[in-house]
C-alpha cells in the first residue's frame, strides 16, 4: 500500500522539476514584478523595401491615382457643362461659315455670347467624334440652348431659309438683276450673260452666305433638264426641227399670255403660222428688238415706227423665228409649244378681261379686234395697250 504523502510529493516533485504537464514557475520579487520589461526591436528591413526604385514606384502610383481622380472629375466637369443651359438670354440667330472648322465656331460663339465657354465646346465635340458633321448655314439658336443643343441644330442641317423668285418671262439680264440685288446672296455674277432661255423661272431656296453664282449655275442646269424632258415627249408631228427653236417659240408664247390655259392655243396659232408659212407678227419680239434684255419702260407705248422698224427680231419684218429666245419660259410654256392645243387658230387679240380672243379667219379675228377697241374707247381712264394683236402680213 503507498504512502500518500509520498505520492503527492512525489507528483509535485514532477511538476516542479518540469514534467510534461506543467511549464516550471520561477516566482519574482514584488519588486521586480514592477520594472517594465525591454521593447524589442523592430525587425530590420527588406533590402528591397529600402530600394529607391520601390520608393519611386509608390510615388508613380500615387501620383497615376491621383492623376486619374483629377481626369475624372474634370471629364464629368466638361460634359456637365457641355448639357446645361446656356448664358444666352434671348434667341439670336448664327451663321456657320462654308468650310468652318470647330474651333472657329465654337470661339464665334463663345464671342457672341450664345456659349461659356468655347474650349469645353471644341473638346466634347472632338471627343464624340461629331466636328466635322455641322453644315454650313445660318441658324436660329433659342435662348439658354446648351451645347449639345446648339451641336445637334448644327448637326441637323436645318438652317434659315431665304427664297428669291424669278417669275417666267424675265429676260436673262432682269433676272441678273434681282440676283445682284439680294442682300443675303454673296459673290459676283458671271461677267459673261448665260445665253438668252437658258434659265429657269422658279423660287429659289437658300441660306445665308450661298454664292450668286451657284445659283445662276442650278438654275441654268434645271432650265437645260427640263427642256431636254419635254423634247423627248414633243408631238411628232411639229414643225419645229431642234430644242432650240422650241426654246424660242416657247419664249414668245410665255411673253403673249400669263394664262396658263391660253398657252396650248396662243402655241398653237404660232405653229400654224409656221406651218402655212406666215410670219409671226408678234409684239413681244419688237419690243426686244428695241430694247434687249433691259426691257420695254413702263412708260414707252409701241408705235406704228417700232411696228415697221426692221431689227433681227421683228417678226412682222423677217420669216419664221427670230436668232434666241426673247426670254426665259417656263415649263409650261414648252410644254404648250411641245404638245399644242389642236386648232385652226391663225390670229388672236385681247378681249379686255386679261385673255384674248382667238380666230381662224381673217374675218373672224377682224370683228374681235373691233370688240377689244370698243373696249378700249370704253375705258374711262385711257387705254391699256393690248397684251397681243397679231395681223396678217
């Protein structure tokens, strides 16, 4: 039987001595249990954290970080502005020159007070691609448009329009004149006159700053389409031997009547004419040959001495057609001479209400010409020189 005390002693003597269950204990004075124990050291560092390129390194990131902070904000900042409203207080209108570049508009408007800044403008623009799609124009910019606005308007295409309308029956040098005298129209006219009906009559659209000569250039274009469409579809069976006489013919026609349903028969007493051989005694092509392309004054009458004065012209002096056209005709007009009514007709007058009366024998056209000056000594306030009165020779 053991002795208990030695056992206990025994396992003590174990755990003082440092057996496998306890971890020796030395006791320490009160003393020394109050002295603060020794810091250690702190571990020493890395060759490779004390090299200078791992020290430049951390100063590039750092700066790229902040760097791409500042790009950001200064991204947002531009398209930002570039979409809020503008400084412009009242609607103005803005011209965007032909072959423009971005920088110049966006300094123009920057100037004219209509955006804040022209630098964000160019940029954004530049930036999507978009500096090369304005059209050149004057446009109406609302008030407080943005940027983005005022690039989409541009974009668009959808500029001021101006028109200028050369009515049928101009000469060529009247119809150069009312060019000249557009105040929106820029650039000379051709020195040289385009030949005589080689222009179409029409309303023209524009913008501000398009060239007179581009113009003169559309209309002489649309003038030579359209006579060659409706040579193509003329009756076969005119006397008329080129597009050029039919030009001619389809200019007397358009100076005798402004009705567009007496075209086809005013044509057609003309191509009878023609056909019997008769000349066409015509007022109209007295009066250019007097005149020219300058015109009648509105307060020179026809005498019975410009009725007989022979000019390369006058078709109560010479056969058949005179050398060019008298004026520009419109498409109606070449299309009465092309395709004319189908008549007898050989004369016709005026009839007093803005028409003429029209006749297949002399005898016939004599008692409409005594109506028309019945009318005429009717009038109380004068006579109005007739429209037409064509005689046999």
């Amino acid at each position: 039987m053991t002795d208990p005390n030695q056992t206990s002693e025994g396992q003590f003597g174990r755990a003082a001595n440092g057996g496998d269950a306890q971890t020796r204990i030395i006791p320490k004075s009160p003393k020394e249990a109050l002295r603060p124990e020794k810091v250690p050291l702190p571990p020493r560092r890395s060759r490779e954290a004390r090299s200078q390129l791992v020290i430049f390194l951390n100063f590039v990131m750092t700066l790229v970080t902040l760097l791409t902070v500042a790009a950001v904000a200064l991204v947002y900042y531009f398209f930002r502005e570039y979409q809020v409203p503008g400084p412009l207080e009242a609607d103005t209108t803005f011209l965007v020159r032909e072959g423009a570049g971005i920088n110049e508009i966006g300094q123009s408007l920057e100037r004219k007070g209509i955006i804040s800044q022209s630098r964000i403008f160019t940029t954004v623009t530049k930036f999507l691609g978009e500096d090369q799609k304005s059209r050149h124009g004057e446009y109406e910019v609302k008030a407080k448009s943005s940027m983005l606005e005022i690039m989409d308007l541009f974009k668009s295409g959808k500029s001021i329009q101006y028109s200028l309308t050369l009515p049928e029956g101009l000469t060529v040098k009247q119809m150069f004149k009312r060019l000249a005298a557009d105040t929106v129209l820029e650039g000379d006219l051709p020195v040289e006159l385009p030949p005589e009906g080689s222009l179409r009559p029409d309303t023209y659209k524009f913008t501000r700053g398009n060239k007179r000569n581009t113009i003169v250039t559309q209309m002489k274009n649309a003038q030579q389409k359209i006579l060659d469409e409706v040579w193509e579809k003329r009756d076969k069976d005119s006397p008329l031997a080129s597009k050029e006489e039919m030009l001619i013919l389809a200019s007397i026609v358009e100076k005798e009547t402004g009705k567009a349903d007496e075209r086809p028969q005013v044509a057609s007493v003309f191509l009878n004419r023609i056909k019997k051989g008769m000349r066409l005694q015509s007022d109209p092509t007295i009066v250019y040959g007097l005149f020219g392309g300058d015109g009648k004054p509105s307060d020179r009458e026809l005498t019975s001495a410009d009725v007989d004065k022979e000019t390369p012209y006058n078709t109560y002096e010479i056969d058949g057609l005179p050398p060019t056209p008298i004026a520009n005709p419109g498409r109606a007009a070449l299309e009465a001479v092309a395709n004319p009514s189908r008549t007898e007709y050989l004369y016709f007058v005026a009839d007093g209400t803005g028409g003429h009366a029209f006749a297949a024998t002399l005898k016939e056209h004599n008692e409409n010409v005594a109506r028309w000056r019945k009318f005429q000594a009717d009038q109380k306030n004068g006579a109005q020189e007739p429209n037409t009165e064509t005689q046999p020779d």
